[in-house]
C-alpha cells in the first residue's frame, strides 16, 4: 500500500485490530439474521510525511450511506463547544450578514445554527441523508454531497465562497485527503479562513487511544503531517490551538498560499516541536502502540470474567463508534454485557455492529440497575458521570476502558 498522500510505499506497522464492520452500522431485529461485512482494520505510517493511515478495504459510500447513526447534536458538552467555535470566530475575524460561512460535515446542524442565530448567511456540505434532513429541518442550507475539488468548484460558480469554513472531526474521514484539503483552497475567499478539528496523533499515542480507530477514520493526523497535506494542496497553515475534545484534538487554521495576509502564530512552530520531541518523527516511537492496546483489551475482559463469576450484571452506556472498536476487537458479547444504553433514538431498538448487543433507552439502565455501567465514549466521562450520577443510588459503579481501567 502507498501513502494516500505522499505515493510513498507503507511499511511500519502501528496496530493490527484484526477485523470488524463498519462502527456505525447499526443492525436491525431483521439484519441480525444476515450476515455482516467485516473489513481488516490496519493502521500503517508513513515514514516520509508520517501521516498514519488504515490500510484501505472500505470504500467511503459503504460507510456513510443513507441510514448513518451519528447526530452530533446529542451531546451537551459538543454543543456547547461549538456555540463557543461561533462566538470566537465571529468575533475574531469579524462575521457579520456580509459574511459567509461553509461548514464541511456539517451532521445534524449542530454547529450552524448558532451561525445562523446570528444572522450569518451559511451553508452546509453533509453527505449522509439521515443527518441532513436533520438540519434543514432547522432551516439550513444543506448540499447533500461529499466534499472535494468538484464540489468546490460548484458552490464558487454559485457565488458561495466562504470567508470562514469548518470542518470538524471530518480530515480524518475522507479517503481522498489531498483532492479534499484543494477543494478549501479553493472555496476560500481571497482572505478567507478554514479551520479544522481533529483528534491528535500526539494523544492517541501518548493514551493508547486505540479505540478512536476505525474504518470511518481513513487517516490519524498530527500537525506535522497536516502542515504537509495543507501546503502540497494549495492552504498555508497560521495557527494552532490544543482542544480537549475527543480526548485531545487540534483546531488547525488555514489560509489560502496565494492571497492569505495572517501572520503565523508562534503556536505552530510550538506545537511542531513538541510532536518532534516526543518521536513522532522517528519509527520507534510507534513500535509498543500494539503491546499497550493489548493490555488494555486483556484487562477489560478479565475485569467482566470477574463480574460474571461475581454474579454481577454489567451494561454500557454510549454506543458509539469508538467502543463497536472495543468490544470487537475485545471479542466482547451479549453474554458479558447485558445491553447498551443510548440517548439517540436513531440507535435505540438496534444492536451494536459485531458484538450484536442490544441498544436501548437510558429508562432500561433505571429499571435494571446493573452493578457497573461501563462508559463507551471515554472523552465524555465528565459529563456522564454527571448524568449517570444516579447509578449510585443503588450502589452502581462507573467504569472506563482506557487509557486504563478505572472503576469509580
């Protein structure tokens, strides 16, 4: 396999996952009867742009298709990010009716329409029908497509050049990065800006996050990598900040090469250097990733062995893509976890991919009342420990997977 951004030939290895469906499709009473298309989740690095990627068998269509499951509007504290993402871009770059803003990804309309509660003309690139709907729903434009050079093309002959663009957690998902990361250059006006969010290689590494894997994410990218992919396709790279999002992401400025007038931040020479320093740009630093994830997997299954000789009842809380990893590559089952609660009635009455495990709504937890409910979505643990704080009035415990077992 070949680098999908520099041609050069893939050969260090990061983690081999075995094997598992597509993390967000989610199986019905009636396709619990069929079989499920399993694709070999690989994640190989690029010595020469280290940019590190999954070795490609899914095809984007089969993973974002019509019935996609994941509406970013049902988390409370993503939504309050992202209304903070507004107010600091409309005031630091001064959006105002005159202005217009492009989100890439733009999912359930999460993100724009604190936009358009503004009154700043918008338009939304979303692929998945199920989630656009959603937003025009809430009364956005939305161009139901997958975003690339062609489509850019289109919304300028349009006359819909952005003056600021978002694209939040999607860099990784896009197979084609550098025909994606063009179509900004040329959607942006002549000083427009694009930003884009992602989960940081530094941290996945650092935190043995290796549940953030996953056939929807085509690439696992640092700063390094991006500044790279950004200047061979047209954006020059100006700032940096470092989120806590997702277990610790970047949100990533960009300018077009030709006419862009931002300064550079010092943060990006920062941030630069302190992914060198920690060896990112070296093959070893790479090497133990697969010994670390698992030991996470072994202590997870020896943990609910222990709770079903204990007579214990265990569920989990949060179906989401991040732990259809782990419980696939745990080789977990319904026999080990009774069901899965989830707030999204677009997963309730379904089963997770692979594992086959039920989703429910959160009333079954109530009634239930496991012993331990172990929290799926990890980078949320702050916020459900406050909305699952009732599980220990009947002596419930919370636990989470990674980086490390924790049972509180």
């Amino acid at each position: 396999m070949k680098c999908r951004h520099c041609a050069n030939e893939l050969k260090l290895p990061l983690v081999d996952l075995a094997s598992a469906p597509p993390s967000n499709a989610y199986l019905t009473e009636q396709s619990l009867h069929a079989p499920e298309k399993w694709f070999p989740l690989r994640v190989l690095v690029c010595e020469q742009c280290w940019l590190a990627q999954t070795e490609d068998f899914a095809q984007a269509d089969e993973l974002f298709d019509a019935d996609y499951a994941y509406f970013s509007g049902f988390s409370t504290s993503w939504l309050a990010h992202s209304e903070r993402y507004v107010t600091d871009m409309s005031t630091r770059f001064g959006l105002d009716a005159q202005s217009h803003v492009v989100e890439v990804a733009a999912n359930d309309g999460y993100l724009l329409q604190y936009v358009k509660a503004r009154g700043i003309p918008c338009t939304g690139v979303e692929p998945t029908a199920s989630t656009a709907a959603v937003a025009r729903a809430k009364g956005i434009d939305i161009v139901e497509a997958f975003f690339g050079v062609e489509l850019a093309k289109i919304l300028v002959a349009e006359g819909k050049q952005a003056d600021l663009t978002a694209a939040n957690n999607v860099l990784a998902h896009v197979p084609d990065i550098n025909d994606f990361a063009a179509g900004f250059a040329l959607l942006l006006k002549e000083r427009g800006v694009a930003t884009f969010e992602f989960p940081h290689l530094s941290k996945l590494l650092a935190e043995t996050q290796f549940d953030t894997i996953y056939h929807e994410h085509f690439s696992y990218l640092s700063l390094t990598a991006v500044q790279r992919i950004f200047a061979a396709n047209g954006l020059a790279v100006f700032d940096v900040e470092e989120l806590p999002t997702h277990g610790g992401s970047l949100r990533v400025y960009a300018q077009r090469a030709d006419t862009g007038q931002h300064a550079t931040s010092a943060r990006v020479a920062q941030v630069l250097t302190a992914e060198k320093a920690s060896g990112m740009l070296s093959t070893e630093h790479y090497r133990d990733f697969q010994v670390r994830t698992d030991r996470i997997k072994y202590e997870l299954i020896r943990f609910l062995l222990d709770a079903k000789r204990d007579g214990k009842r265990v569920a989990a809380y949060g179906a989401a893509a991040k732990g259809n990893t782990l419980l696939n590559y745990a080789g977990i089952r319904a026999d080990l976890i009774d069901f899965v609660v989830d707030r999204n009635p677009a997963k309730q009455d379904k089963y997770m991919p692979g594992s086959r495990i039920s989703i429910v709504s959160e009333e079954r937890l109530k009634q239930e009342k496991p012993d331990y409910v172990l929290i799926l979505p990890w980078n949320l643990k702050a916020e459900l420990e406050v909305q699952l704080g009732y599980v220990k009035e009947w002596g419930g415990k919370l636990v989470t997977a990674i980086p490390r077992l924790e049972i509180a």
